[in-house]
C-alpha cells in the first residue's frame, strides 16, 4: 500500500497509527506528557472511537479518524467555541477536496450534514488548568469518507456514496490548512467571524426544531446562534430561548 503524502501547516505535527483504541484518548495521552499545541492524531482505524455523549463510533479502515491538540490562552467557556471553527473548517475542507461538489451543512452543536444525513461528527474534551483557564483541548474529527453505519441511530452518508471518493490523507491535509487559516482569525478577532461562517452553513435555520433538555422539552423555531455558541429557538409566542446542551432534532 502506498503511503500517503499529508501536508500540514508550519506548527503542526502529524502522530500516523494504524490501529488505536481513540484518536482522542491518545490525543489526551500526549498532551499529559507535555506534547505541544498542534498535534494531529490520525489513526486508520480505532477500536474504541466515541461519539457525543459515549455513543461508539463505527471505525473501520477507509475513514477519516483525527484528533488535534490545541493549548488556547483563554478560558474554558472561550476555548469551547471552537467547535464551531473545528466544524466550519471540515466542511470548508470537505468541499475544497470535493470539487465543490458537495458543501456540508453545520448541525449544532457539532455534525455535518450532507442531504440531511450525518457525514462527519466533532468531540471536543478539555482539561483545564487552575480551575477555569484551559490547560488543553482535544478535538476529535471523523468523517465518512468510504463508508458510513446503515444501522446509525441517524441516517448517515459518505464522500463515496454521494460521488466523492477522495483519499482520506487529502482530506486530512485540507482539513489542517482550514484549521490553520481560520484559528488565527479566532485569536485577532473573536468568536464573531466564525459563528458568521457557521451560520452560513447552519443546517435547519429558520425551520421548527425540538430540544429535550433534562428538564423539559422545547418546540419552535431554530432563528440563530448566540454570542456564546448557544442554539437560540424561539417558540411561536416569540419568547426565545438560548439552548447550551441538550438533543436537538431538525425538520430541516
């Protein structure tokens, strides 16, 4: 098998493993041991991948399984909006090695979607340091590149099936060139441009939406993305809700 060229930006440094139990979980590994901001974790296959809230992550070899170590000078609450550059960068990458064939929309709080259905999914963990100032993030990134679960919880698709079959070390080399346009963006500028971005990709805005919190649940409509990256639906009495954790479902 040929090996793959991967082209990263100037600062990062690619960790290539065949098997591994989680990008993730080797991610954080490295970071305790001192390993510096810009580590890219990428495995061929994962025999322990995880999802948002511990779902498994189906990871069999011809997917894209990565993980990148980043050490932001800020807090916890700041730090955690970058999902939402982590997903804006993906889909910039996914549609660059595409051809511009497919563009990804942004499901909140961290998927992609391709014609309704999930290609690419987004764990971000934390540690911090001295109670509320981030120590480090780990931001794992999988995408469905030559296959997806047709027994997912949610209907799932990939680059294959809808046209695009690309190579796993190109998307990965895209996907690190966004990542390394868009952080300095986040570091000048704020949250502001990228929750811009993300909202022009947002999937299901302006459509009804459901949100079960632990408490209740919540029907109206999906009308934007606050300052601090919550969900903001608004009910049809117009009182609006900033939504921060919870399931939410589209009738996108």
């Amino acid at each position: 098998m040929t090996k793959p060229t991967i082209r990263l930006p100037e600062g990062y440094h690619l960790h290539e493993l065949e098997v591994i139990d989680s990008t993730n979980e080797e991610a954080k590994r490295l970071a305790d041991k001192g390993a510096p901001s810009g580590a890219l974790i990428w495995a061929r296959q994962q025999t322990s991948g995880r999802g948002r809230r511990g779902r498994a992550w189906v990871s069999p070899v011809g997917n894209l399984y990565s993980s990148l170590l980043l050490r932001p000078d800020c807090p916890l609450f700041e730090a955690a909006k970058l999902t939402f550059l982590i997903a804006v960068a993906m889909a910039e990458a996914i549609e660059l090695v595409s051809g511009n064939r497919i563009r990804p929309d942004c499901k909140w709080p961290n998927d992609l979607m391709v014609n309704g259905r999930k290609i690419s999914g987004i764990l971000l963990e934390s540690a911090s340091n001295n109670g509320s100032e981030t120590d480090y993030l780990v931001i794992g990134a999988g995408v469905n590149v030559a296959f997806y679960p047709d027994d997912a919880e949610r209907p799932a698709t990939s680059l294959s099936a809808l046209g695009a079959p690309v190579s796993v070390g190109e998307l990965l080399s895209a996907y690190a060139g966004r990542v390394a346009r868009w952080l300095p963006v986040w570091e000048t500028q704020g949250f502001a441009p990228i929750r811009e971005a993300w909202l022009m990709r947002a999937y299901g805005i302006g459509a009804p939406v459901i949100a079960r919190l632990t408490e209740r649940t919540l029907e109206g409509t999906f009308v934007g993305l606050d300052d601090d990256g919550s969900l903001v639906l608004r009910e049809t009495g117009g009182t609006e809700h900033r939504i921060g954790a919870g399931e939410v479902f589209f009738k996108a």
